[in-house]
C-alpha cells in the first residue's frame, strides 16, 4: 500500500465508494443525495487543503483523506479531516495508515493540532482507530445526528495535539 497526493485523475475511483458511503447516511454528515460535483467541491482540497488517496498493491484507489484548516483566521492552525475507505477493503489497515499519513502532514505542514468536529458515535470502529491514533473525546452532542436506522445519535468532538 503507499499514499500519495490525490489527483484530478484519481476521483472517478473515489466517487465509486464516496458515493455509497454517503448515501447510507450512517458517518457523514453530508446530504445521502449529495451530488457528485458538490462531493467532488467538497473533497477535492485546494491548498492550504490536501486531499491524499490511499492504494492498494494492485494500483487500485482504496480510500482517501483530505485536510484543511478548521477554521479561518485566528482559528487556521487546528487542522480538520475527513476519511473515506471504500467498504470493500475494509478492516485491511488503510484507515489507519491514512489516519496516520495525515496527522504527520497536518504537523509537517505547521498545524499545532487536530480536531474532528462530527465523529457519529455509533461509528465504533472510527472512534476507536482515532483514540488509538491520541485523540481524546472532548465532548459529545448529544442525538446531533440521524442515524437511518438508529435514530438521533450523538456527535463526538476530538482532538489532539500534534
């Protein structure tokens, strides 16, 4: 597997999984009919933004990441991020090795640290890869998500230093 920067080329592979994550509703907070030219607006980070993919030994697109300041301004030096893997490659290590790539290039590129403003609580697998990786929940708002078959549900806020 390797991680490299993303490419106008690369979004056909990212829409294919994007497109399907999104639409069930579960981990983003994104419209489930987002269009593909408002994903691709929102996903495709011009600097001081970054969007990375991540690739299997095939040379298939896998997942991806992409960072930007969270806020403008006085707020700019804590990074946000936002990941994808594509659910059939799933639980293979690329959510890690991209959570990874990214904390060490939001601290390469001078953020003093991260933040995820909407992490869903119910998405366990997430929360315990960004613990493991030095996040700390700082709060949760409590059924600030809709889950479609859950209900409302909560949405972590974490953070680390970097």
């Amino acid at each position: 597997m390797r991680i490299r920067e993303a490419t106008a080329d690369d979004w056909p592979a990212i829409w294919r999984f994007m497109r399907d994550i999104v639409s069930a509703g579960e981990t983003f907070c994104w419209e489930r009919d987002t269009t593909e030219p408002s994903a691709r607006a929102g996903w495709m980070r011009q600097p001081p933004g970054r969007t990375v993919v991540a690739i299997d030994d095939e040379g298939s697109v896998v997942g991806t990441a992409e960072t930007h300041p969270n806020h403008a301004g006085p707020g700019a030096h804590v990074a946000n991020a936002g990941f994808m893997v594509d659910p059939a490659h799933a639980g293979r290590g690329y959510g890690r090795a991209l959570g990874e790539h990214v904390v060490e290039q939001a601290r390469a590129d001078g953020y003093s640290a991260m933040q995820f403003n909407a992490v869903v609580e119910t998405n366990t697998g997430a929360v315990a890869l960004w613990r493991s990786l030095g996040f700390e929940i700082l709060a949760t708002v409590p059924e600030a998500f809709e889950h479609p078959e859950k209900g409302f549900v909560g949405l972590h806020i974490m953070h680390r230093a970097l």
